[in-house]
C-alpha cells in the first residue's frame, strides 16, 4: 500500500500537471532499459523490436509495450536475469500489471473499472444473480415462471429484450469507445503519431485475427505451468474469440431478418441465426473451458495473480452465456424453459455491463498496440540502432 507521504505527492504532481509514473510502470521501464541492454529475445515478439526504438521509456510508451505483450512467457523461460538472479528480470509478469492497470486507468466511467478490478468474479456472479431473480420475478408476477411454452419470444416480448438490452448495448459501445478513443490518443505520441496506412491496418488485423503473437515467437506456443512449450492458449483463445464473434454475428443477422426483411423469431435450423448461434456457443463453450482450466494452472510468475479474479470472472461469465443459451434451445417445451431464460439472459446482461471494465479491454486496447506496431515499424528508426 501506497504511503501517505506517496500519495501526497503524486496528489500534487496531479494538480501541477505533472505526468505521474506509477511503480508498475517504473518496474516496466526499468526492465525495458536492461532488456534494451541484453536483447537476446529481441526475435521472440512484437515487443522487443518496438522495445529497441527506445532509449527511454515514458508513460505512453510502457502503456504501448505493455498492451502490445501477449504474455506468452517465452521471454521468461529464456531470460538470464530471471528471478532469483539479482536484477529480476520478468518481464510477463510486470507488462501484466500494467495492463491491468490500464483496464482500469482508461475505463468510463473510471469508477466501475476500478470496482471490477478488485472484485472481478464475485461482481460476475452478483450481477448474473441479481439480473436473474429480476426477470424471474417478472415472470412470477405474470404467472409465467412454470411456462412450459414452446418458445421463449412467447415469455418476453421482443419490444421487451430490445427495451431491456438496446441502452445497455448503447452504454457498452459508449464506453469502449470513450476507453479505446483515450488509448489511442495517449500511445500515439509515443509512435511519432503517425497515420495509420492501408498496409499497416492490414497487417495489424492479419495479427489481431490470428493470434501471431501467441505461438512463443517461434511458432510452438506458449508456456503455461512449466517451461513446456502448449499451442492449447492460442487454440481455446481461437475458440473462445470466434465463438463470440459467431454469436454476436447470429444477432446481428436476426436483427436483419426482423427489421429489414420482416422474418420474426423464433427461427429453428436450418436457418442463418440458429446455426450461427448453435457453432458459436459450442465454440464459446469449447474454449471458456480449456482457458478456464489453463489459468488454474498457470505458473504464479506468468502474469499478475491479482488479476486472477478479473480474468476467471469474464471467462465465467462467456462459459454461462453459451451453455445457458444452448440449454436454453434443448429446454423447449419444458417446465424448465422459464428459469432458463431468466438465467440466461441475466448472464447475457451481466456480461454486457462489464465488457468495458474487465479482460475484454485487452482485446481493444491489444488491437490498437498493435495498429501502433505496425505503423511504427514502417518508419525510420528514430535511435539509428539495428535494422528496422
């Protein structure tokens, strides 16, 4: 914990405007500036090279580096100056803090970020709860919680759901774009803020969609556990990101059939929304599970063990997503069809509210690194040391 005399301090340089470095940022810098020095992972992934650009690390440029880490470990394993050596070099595990910190320093409104920082899961599940008990007790006072209708549209109404859902959709875009809008104008300087080029946005969502930076830097993985190389958290990432983009596509394409070609709900396979929904909630599922199950495993030293409750909450809260909604599809014309869908969708309004305060964040501001990357690696070195 901070002392009274740091805090003090940092208050004052506040109120001067004076840029306030904070000791997880001052631990990046530092390691950077021995990394710089050593450069034996300099080929390992997009941070060394962008590291190497460098001869100082400001505010904007740990926040750069540290969003631009994907915490594969490599670097790690390989490092002489690893713990117990006296300099201490971990450079996962420091990048981690910071981008927790990050989380919450650009999340809008900065007060939920900084609550579901330090409560991540028991957030998750109180919200789920109390979304819950809310639309059931809805149902309760229609005498419809023992419903065993065939469809759930006949429960709530779809005028309801979009009453419910669309201002929290609204508020979620708001505030990922008020976070992503901060990032981006505070790691551009530290890339000479220049445009972002056609070539550049492409090979930046080349990496986004493939996960490059989750294969070690040399194409057999990650560490997780030990120093055994495992694809397994590029793979369950694949599953979980594709999975999610499957269900958000299932919505969208229903959205367009309802409104624009005047095809209500419910639609059963072989149609576009259900198959886009069944694939992704099985793939959602699928990789939840196996990341779930990893993070439990993990090595203490690869990452920040006080984001633990963070990241479990999300993935808790995608895992209860999927598997309400396709428990959801198999309950129909069942007494259990009500309850539910009450579940389900709690979870669904649960995961929305903390998208923008949580793990979902490193996929924004990950994604705008490496924009930064990309457009920074086609300018001239600006320390003339090494190749570009």
């Amino acid at each position: 914990m901070q002392s009274l005399e740091a805090l003090t301090r940092d208050a004052r340089a506040l109120a001067e405007g004076e840029i306030v470095i904070t000791a997880a940022e001052s631990e990046v810098a530092r390691q950077m500036t021995v990394c710089n020095a050593c450069r034996y992972c300099e080929g390992f992934c997009a941070v060394f090279p962008a590291m190497t650009r460098r001869l100082e690390f400001g505010k904007a440029d740990v926040h750069f580096l540290a969003n631009l880490c994907h915490n594969c470990g490599a670097c790690l394993h390989a490092c002489q100056y690893a713990p117990p050596h006296e300099f201490a070099i971990n450079v996962p595990q420091a990048m981690a803090k910071v981008r927790g910190q990050t989380y919450a320093d650009y999340a809008w409104p900065p007060a939920l970020g900084a609550l579901y920082k330090r409560n991540g899961l028991t957030l998750s599940v109180a919200l789920v709860l109390a979304f819950s008990l809310f639309l059931a007790l809805m149902l309760s006072l229609r005498g419809a919680l023992w419903d065993a209708g065939g469809s759930f549209h006949e429960l709530f109404q779809h005028n309801l759901l979009v009453s419910l859902f669309g201002p929290v959709f609204g508020f979620v875009v708001l505030a990922l774009g008020m976070g992503a809008w901060r990032f981006w104008r505070d790691v551009k300087p530290a890339t000479s803020g220049q445009p972002a080029s056609a070539p550049a946005i492409a090979e930046a969502t080349h990496d986004v969609l493939r996960l490059k930076y989750l294969d070690g830097g040399h194409g057999q993985g990650c560490n997780n556990e030990d120093d055994a190389y495992t694809l397994s958290r590029r793979r369950f990432h694949h599953f979980t990101f594709y999975g999610f983009m499957l269900c958000f596509a299932a919505t969208s394409v229903a959205t367009i059939y309802h409104y624009v070609l005047g095809w209500t709900a419910p639609y059963e396979l072989p149609s576009l929304p259900k198959l886009l929904g069944v694939l992704g909630g099985v793939s959602l599922c699928i990789g939840t599970a196996g990341l779930w199950s990893l993070r439990k495993r993990r090595h203490p030293r690869q990452g920040d063990a006080a984001q633990k409750p963070m990241d479990l909450g999300f993935i808790a809260l995608l895992f209860l997503t999927s598997a309400s909604g396709l428990a959801l599809w198999l309950s129909r014309g069942t007494p259990a069809l009500a309850l539910l869908l009450c579940l389900h969708l709690g979870a669904v309004m649960a995961l929305f509210v903390t998208l923008p305060y949580g793990k979902f964040a490193h996929a924004v501001y990950r994604s705008a690194s490496l924009l930064r990357h990309a457009v920074e690696k086609r300018q001239p070195n600006p320390i003339g040391l090494g190749a570009d």
